[in-house]
C-alpha cells in the first residue's frame, strides 16, 4: 500500500512545483517590518495547506513576534511521535541589483527554482506537508504520528521560540524532532548533518559630534566616528586571523586526534572550496584545516559596517555616527553571554579618544548542538539515504547556527534530526538562492519512506 503513497506523489510532481512557486512568491521577511503583510500571508498559506492535507488542530498560535503555525495528526497508537520543525520566514533579498530575476518573483532555470527562502526553507519544509497530504489521501493515515511546528523568526535567531516551547511543552511532546531546516553537505554526497555551532551577536555604534559635519571646515579638529570604528573592528583579529578577544579561546575542548582524522578522512579540497565561494586565497585561524575551521572552532564576523555619505558622487562630511554588525559562531562548552561579554569588554577598552561607544545587545544567541551517533531518529535517516544512493552517507557537521535543536534538547528532552533535502551550495542568504527541483521530489520520496520505517520499526 505504501506503494501508493509514492505513485500519488510522482503523479502531483507538477503541482507540487506549482505550490512551491506560490509559497516562495510571498515575501516573508521576518527581520524588516516593512514585510509584515508578507509574514501574515506566509502564516496563512502554511495553515491553509496544512488543513487542506487533512491535519488535525491547525492554527496559528501568537508570540511576541511572528506566529507559530502548528498542527497534529495522532491517529497511530503505539507507534513513535515526531515533531516536524521548519520555518516559513526568509532572509532580506538585499543587495537587490545582483538578483538575475526578482526574489518574490519565482523563476525555473535549467532544473532549479530561483527565489528568496525557497532552499531556506520553503522548498523543504513544503515536502513534510505533502507526504502527510499524500499518506492521508491514499491510506487515510500516517504510519506515525506527528506534530507540526512552523516558526516564522528562525531567520533572526528565534527570539520567541524558547518562550513558546516552553508555554506549550505538553502539546510539543515527542520522541525526538525532525527538522525540514538545514541542508545536505553536497550534492553528490548524501549526508546527515550530526553538530551545529552555537552563535552571539551584537550591533554597536561610534558617535562622534552631534551632527555630520564639513569635512573642510573641522576635518582634523575633531575624530572621525568611521576611522574610530575601523580601527574598532581591526582590533578584533590578529593579522593572521586568530580572534584577538581576550579569554574568547578559553572555553573551547579541543578535538581529539581521532575526531582530526575522521574529519581529514571526509572527500574535501581546499582547491573546490575556493572555486565554490570564488575567493581568491584561504584564510583564517592558523593551525587547523579548513573544514576544522569552518565546523569546529569558533569564529567572529563582521557582517556590517556603515555611516556616512553612501549615495552617487561626493559628500565631504564627517559623519556623527557609525555603525557595525558582528556575530559569533561558538563551539561546546562556549556560552553565548559569557562571549558576548568578552567582546563588549573589549570594544570598551579599544574604542579611540574623541567618540562615544554604544553597544545592542538584541540576545541573538544560540548554544551549539550534537546529536549520539547512536540515535534511533538518525539510525533511520541513515539507513533511507543509503537505500535511496546506494552508499553509506556521511556523517558532517554545521558550521551554521540551528537553535532550534538545542532548545528542543533543552526544553523537551528531546533530540532534532536534519533531514533536509536542499544543498550547502544553493546560494541562501545570498542573492539568486535556488533549489534543485529534482531535490524536491528525492525529499518527497525519501520523507515518505522515512516515515514508513519509522512506523514499521515501533
């Protein structure tokens, strides 16, 4: 009968696509107000497909923020529960002129969609919701039961979520998530991802005089507020790349030998790295590979700086202001306020004469994550990748953030498995993001025969 489930599947390719293109057209930008409209759309599209599947108790549950859309079907006793998790907001399209079509304007280019979110996560999170749709028409049930939470601010660190997980513990009790977010290492290398790096961040701004002014008339009498936070963020780094936060490296458990080798063990060139990001040359922290970096050492970025004049032509002023965005990616043991106060202390100490430093906290932060190897929701995933390629996947890490998994772990005693079917290098958070489409029929496939072993295995 499960035969079924995939032939409905296979024959609703077309409109599966089409319900993507829908869902990914709806500018559900999650950090810009602006895009509340689109948030309330996104929210209500999530519910409508979700009560059009044949879900029970859907709704749209407020938080302080954006809405959780949630829903349930538990109709299968005896046989495990899973929480699915995934997320309806997207990223913002900036810088808008290197889009090759509009964000919100879903275009399909030689085997791909491109449009804002649609790898991150619309695409993915879509496939749980048409397996549960495609059970339920050809079996009237689901081989398990499972619980659906959609979150609409994981793209701004889920700042509502852990209030709302823990409000709502009873309803969201399972046996372990299984979260549409993240996404496989390759393309062609079937993977799980099995760690995640925590993250902190913070906004700080240099203020200088109370108003821009004449860069003739008082350059050279009064400090400049873009030279001072240059100088700023210059003295976050050695020159060689090691962070240069006193005591940011204090907390941070060395790999072991072993971990060093299976992590050189992986198929990974530092040549098709650079092709891939097109960077000239590596850099970073020295003494570790790139893949040590990129997973398991902890790093800070700057991911904004700005003040001053930015239009066409020239403005001779000195700013009153400038501004700066950084963030953090923390390993086990690393706690994100304990680093967040490290990095403010030295930003304090380091700030030039002649302006003022302002520093916001927004609590953009997030504890790392691992899953045991032995995990019986991973066993599972394990075993349908290797069924469905024909080799063993690899097991890999994240050099991203994920919080929802360590609030689930924290909150509910309960594990996340990522089984997501979109691609490390499919462009999200980046201009012309895309996914796959043969992707989202394998993650069809591949969901549906998760949930089947699954339920033969209670």
């Amino acid at each position: 009968m499960a035969q079924d489930v995939y032939a409905h599947l296979a024959a609703n390719q077309d409109r599966t696509l089409a319900e993507l293109i829908e869902f990914a057209s709806i500018a559900s930008v999650s950090t810009d107000p602006v895009y509340a409209t689109g948030m309330a759309a996104a929210a209500a599209w999530v519910v409508a497909m979700l009560s059009a599947a044949g879900i029970d108790a859907v709704r749209i549950m407020p938080t302080a923020r954006h809405p959780v859309v949630y829903g349930e079907w538990l109709g299968a006793p005896g046989a495990p529960t899973i929480l699915v998790y995934g997320h309806y907001d997207v990223q913002p399209p900036d810088p808008m002129d290197k889009w090759e079509s509009p964000p919100f304007a879903p275009q399909v280019r030689e085997g791909r969609l491109y449009a804002r979110g649609v790898s991150d996560d619309k695409g993915p999170m879509l496939i749980p919701l048409k397996v549960a749709a495609a059970f339920l028409a050809t079996q009237g049930s689901l081989p398990i039961n499972v619980k659906f939470l959609f979150e609409g601010e994981e793209e701004i660190g889920s700042p509502s979520l852990e209030a709302f997980i823990r409000e709502n513990a009873d309803l969201l009790a399972a046996d372990f998530a299984l979260s549409a977010d993240g996404a496989m290492w390759r393309i062609d290398e079937p993977s799980v991802t099995v760690a995640s790096r925590g993250m902190a961040g913070i906004e700080f701004t240099v203020t200088g005089a109370g108003k821009d002014l004449h860069s003739g008339r008082h350059g050279g009498a009064v400090a400049n507020p873009l030279h001072a936070i240059a100088h700023l963020v210059a003295s976050l780094h050695t020159a060689d790349g090691r962070v240069a936060v006193d005591g940011f490296y204090d907390d941070v458990v060395a790999l072991t030998p072993v971990e060093r080798v299976d992590l050189a063990a992986l198929p990974f060139a530092d040549s098709d790295y650079l092709a891939q990001v097109g960077a000239p040359a590596l850099f970073g922290e020295p003494g570790y590979s790139t893949l040590e970096r990129l997973w398991t050492r902890p790093t800070l970025e700057v991911n904004g700086m700005w003040g001053g004049y930015q239009g066409a032509g020239s403005k001779t002023v000195i700013p009153s202001t400038a501004h700066a965005k950084i963030t953090c990616r923390l390993v086990p043991a690393q706690q994100p306020s304990a680093i967040i106060a490290k990095v403010m202390h030295h930003l304090d100490i380091h700030t030039p004469p002649g302006v003022h430093l302002t520093i916001q906290n927004d609590h953009h932060e997030a504890l790392p994550y691992q899953i045991p190897a032995d995990h019986p929701g991973l066993r599972v995933a394990m075993a349908v990748l290797a069924e469905m390629s024909g080799r063993e996947p690899l097991l890999v890490r994240m050099g991203g953030t994920l919080p929802v998994s360590e609030l689930f772990l924290r909150l509910l005693g309960i594990y996340t498995v990522f089984f997501s079917f979109s691609t490390a290098d499919e462009d999200f958070h980046a201009p012309n993001e895309f996914f796959r489409i043969h992707r989202l029929h394998e993650g069809l496939a591949a969901w549906a025969r998760y949930w089947q072993l699954l339920g033969e295995n209670r």
